[in-house]
C-alpha cells in the first residue's frame, strides 16, 4: 500500500521492526540505556534553563546519547523526505483543509494545542510511546503495557471522533 502524502512505497514493517530492535538492543548492551524520546526534551530544555529539575543527573548524564540521537532523527526524517522524493514546506493539512479551512494561525494553534497534549500524556504516563511501546513492552513492563493501551486507545477514539464528526 502506497504512502498517503506521496504515493511511495514504504519500507517492509518486518525490516523497520527488525531495526528499531536492533538499535534498542544496542542501545542496551553498549550503554545500558533505554530507547525513547521525550526524555531528550529535558535535554534540550536543560541547555537554556537553569533550574534544579534540569541539572539532575538523571537529566545531564543522558546528554552525550541523547542529544545525537535527536539530532539524528531530525537530519534522518530530512534526508529521507529528502532522498524519498523530495520534500518542500507546506501549510496543507490535506483533509483538514478541506473540511476546517484553516488559516495559517489556526494551523499553527492546532499544531501547539497538539503538541501541549502529547507532552502533557507523555509526562502523565512517565514516558512516550517509542519508550514504553518497543522498550517497556519488550520488558514485559506492566505499568508500559497500561501506557500503551492507553495510547492505543485514545489514538482509535480521537480518529473516530475526527474522522466522524470534522469529516
């Protein structure tokens, strides 16, 4: 099945599960580290802010890994859009715009307003879904099997009530 935003085929699910496992086993053996990401928000938060919260050990030791790794996942998802058939800045939400009409602030509203839940469930559930979905749950970790569902779950109701009710 082709990509919706350019019709590409994706990478097989069995060779990207294979390297995500491959990348948190390494991750694991080499630096006795967990995968995930909204960790290295504390990271970059810590760089510019300096309050106690940021300067905990638990935050700073993590920097020499995880800083890289985050970069590495910007200049990744670059050079892939970018290798992958090209990749220009957009305003358009696809369908959204079609049935919302937003403006460019209203966008930019919706993507903050987004993002203020994302980091408020990351935070309520003590990590993201990389974190608790391919680590916890590798670990048969309980409170990332509750954490997961839960992300399921709101994932399946908020595209029922978008999919349904905005379009």
């Amino acid at each position: 099945m082709p990509l919706i935003l350019h019709g590409l085929t994706p990478i097989h699910w069995a060779v990207a599960g294979a390297s995500i496992a491959l990348i948190t086993l390494t991750l694991l053996a080499v630096a006795n580290r967990r995968l995930g990401v909204s960790s290295g928000l504390e990271d970059l938060c810590s760089l510019v802010i300096d309050q106690p919260f940021y300067r905990r050990t638990a935050v700073t030791s993590g920097r020499p890994w995880r800083l890289p790794f985050l970069a590495g996942l910007v200049v990744g998802g670059f050079l892939s859009a970018a290798l992958g058939g090209g990749w220009s800045p957009t305003w358009a939400l696809g369908m959204l715009d079609r049935a919302a009409g937003l403006g460019h602030g209203a966008k930019l509203a919706w993507m903050f307003v987004g993002g203020v839940f994302t980091g408020f469930g990351t935070r309520l559930a003590n990590g993201c879904t990389s974190g608790h979905g391919i680590f916890g749950n590798s670990n048969f970790e309980i409170p990332s099997l509750v954490a997961s569902c839960c992300f399921m779950a709101a994932g399946i109701v908020t595209t029922q009530v978008i999919y349904r009710v905005v379009f």
